[in-house]
C-alpha cells in the first residue's frame, strides 16, 4: 500500500478484548475520510493508534513513510471536547499555543514564529477576534473551532477528527463542515463521526468499521445496504437505513 496514512493488518487488545481485528486503510493528501461505526467500534482506538499512543498486537500504521509515533507534528489531533478541561484559567490563543507544547519543550517559551502560527490557525477558524477571551467563556461551537485551532497549530499533514459536529448548532456543523472540506486539499483527513448525513455528504470516502473494516469506498459506492447492516448490526428495518436513503430490502450481495 502506498499513501500518507497507511493502516496495515492492525489488530489492537485492549483490557484482554480485541478492539481491532486485522484493520486496513490507506488516506493520502486531498482525502476527506469518515471513519463511520457504532458505539465501541473502535474508532477512537484507531486514531490512538495513528498517534502512536496504543500498543499494536499485530499489523502496523505508517504515517508519512514512518511508524506512528507519539507527539509527531506530522498528526493533528482534534480530541472529543469533554476531553480537554475547559475551566483552566487561559485565553484562547494560549490554548492554541499548547498544540505546539511538543515543538517548543515543556519549559520553553513560545517564540515570535509559534505565536504567528498560532494566529493563522486561529484565522482559519475565524477565531482571531476572539482570541484573549477565557476559554471557559465559550460557547460549544466556539470551543470546538479552538480544539481545531490547537491541532492546526503546527500545520499537521494528517489531521484527525474524533466526533467534531457532537453537541453543536447546524450553522456551526457547516462550518466546520466547509473548514475540513479545506483542509482535506492540503492534508490528509480522518473523521471519526456518528453524523451519518455529514460523513455521506460531506466525506470523499466512508470507512465503515465495527472492529474490523467491514467496507471502504466513496459514498456512490456503499449504497448497498448489507454493508451498512453489517457494520451497525441492524436489521432491514433500521432507522439507519432509512436516514441513509437505502432500500428496506437489503441487496443479494455484499459489495465491500
């Protein structure tokens, strides 16, 4: 396989459970690609591995013709917004700053070239008016542009997306829609969602995982409902199925 991003025989165990079972992906620069599953599919256990933060049993993730490896600039990170503690006392340009925490050192002082990325990450996310303002004076939307902020802060060639439209406003999720539309021109994007009309729509590919990857492929090519049954675990009947336009019948045979 070639690519930026290449996820080869990945098979994870977490706790004594498989959480990933012979997993193959391959993203390259100009790819927008939604990582769709059910709860406990291990998308985020696919992302952990990418960052070099999870232990492989078997298989392995390039990233950028390297082995994944934690703390790397070559990844951007874009946690779930619970993750991050939004009643520390700092202003949003600072929280940016701490993407580039890996770059700068721990006890180093940011320099004149850190803080000018820090304001062309907080200009791409249409944050710069607000960028002395306390973090936890934000509203949902405005804390999930700062999470982007923080990962693009050291220009990423991979950017990683765990459940970005969670909680948010519609004029917010199309913003952001537009913004990782963007940046999949000049990187490579990985967006694990359970936002089914923003992966379908919004998404070059679709990546269906439920422990192993079940089917990849454009939009256009995954209307096959047996697919979808398969990777949520549902029946012709779904809602799933319905949300997605596909028939109540699922086809004679699995296109993955």
């Amino acid at each position: 396989m070639s690519g930026l991003l290449v996820v080869e025989g990945l098979s994870v165990e977490l706790g004594g459970r498989l959480a990933l079972s012979e997993v193959d992906l391959t993203i390259d620069i100009g790819e927008l690609v939604g990582l769709v599953g059910p709860n406990g599919a291990g998308k985020t256990t696919l992302l952990r591995s990418v960052l070099g933060l999870v232990r492989a049993k078997a298989g392995r993730v390039t990233v950028a013709g390297g082995p994944a490896k934690a703390g790397t600039a070559t990844v951007g990170y874009v946690p779930q917004r619970h993750e991050f503690t939004w009643d520390f006392p700092i202003s949003v340009e600072d929280a940016v700053m701490t993407g580039r925490t890996g770059r700068i050192g721990l006890l180093r002082r940011p320099r004149v070239p850190d803080w000018h990325a820090v304001g062309e990450a907080l200009d791409r996310v249409r944050l710069t008016d607000l960028r002395r303002r306390p973090v936890g004076e934000l509203s949902g939307g405005q804390r999930q542009r700062v999470l982007v902020a923080r990962a693009l802060a050291v220009a990423p060639r991979i950017l990683l997306l765990d459940e970005p439209f969670t909680g948010l406003d519609m004029p917010t999720q199309e913003l952001l829609g537009e913004l990782f539309a963007a940046l999949a021109k000049e990187s490579a994007v990985l967006m694990a969602t359970h936002d089914l009309a923003a992966a379908v729509y919004g998404c070059d590919r679709l990546a269906l995982l439920n422990q192993t990857m079940i089917a990849t492929g454009t939009p256009d090519q995954l209307k096959d409902p047996q697919v979808w049954m398969e990777t949520f675990q549902v029946s012709e009947r779904s809602h799933v199925l319905r949300a997605l336009g596909l028939p109540a019948t699922p086809a004679a045979t699995v296109g993955a």
